[in-house]
C-alpha cells in the first residue's frame, strides 16, 4: 500500500490531511473498531500525513454532524476495511454531504485494508 498512497499524496494539495473510516469493522467489536482505526493512524503517520480516525461505523455515526465536518475538511479519504459498506448505506445519509464538498477540493478516496 506505500507506494500507491505515496503516488497518491503526491497528486494532492499540500498539506495533506487523512481521514480513516472504520467502517465495516462497525459489525465487529469496539477492540475491532480501535485496531482498524490505530491501524490506518499508523500507516499514515508513515507516510508523514496528519491523520485522524474517524468512527463512522453505523448510520447514526454517519449522520453526526461533528464526523460529517472533520470528513468534509479532509483531502485524502481511507475508508478502512470495506467501501461498499460506507457507499452503498450512509453516503446520502450525510448532512452537508462532505463527500461532495471533498470532490470539490479534488480529494482522493481509496478503500482497502490498511498496512496490506
């Protein structure tokens, strides 16, 4: 994953700010929860990018206002785990939708497993 996420920091506007999703660990455990988020935190610190993990894992953390305002300031969003869970299920869910105001600042979007 390093050398496609480098490739991709390099294409952004500086500084870059990640977001790291959790989202299909939401139908695991909280210990599962904090270890995808400590895990994308990492991989991110890494590569030298402020991070932040963000505990979008079920609707109702998909429409809370203060994630939706963290997301939208972000230009480079990690949806940890499974991004069909997010897309499919809370993307409209979202107030202000971030997800449309990040495209509008040129953000990238990538989904995988962090630090596979």
């Amino acid at each position: 994953m390093d050398p496609v996420d480098r490739e991709l920091i390099s294409r952004l506007s500086q500084p870059v700010r990640a977001v790291c999703l959790p989202t299909a660990a939401g139908q695991e455990s909280p210990a599962r929860i904090a270890y995808w988020s400590k895990l994308g935190l990492h991989h991110f610190e890494g590569l030298g990018v402020q991070v932040e993990a963000v505990s979008v894992i079920d609707q109702a953390s998909a429409n809370n206002p203060e994630y939706a305002a963290a997301i939208s300031k972000m230009n480079f969003i990690y949806l940890a785990v499974n991004p069909l869970i997010f897309t499919r299920r809370w993307q409209a869910a979202w107030p202000g939708k971030p997800s449309y105001l990040s495209w509008q600042r040129a953000a990238c979007w990538q989904g995988a497993a962090p630090g596979q």
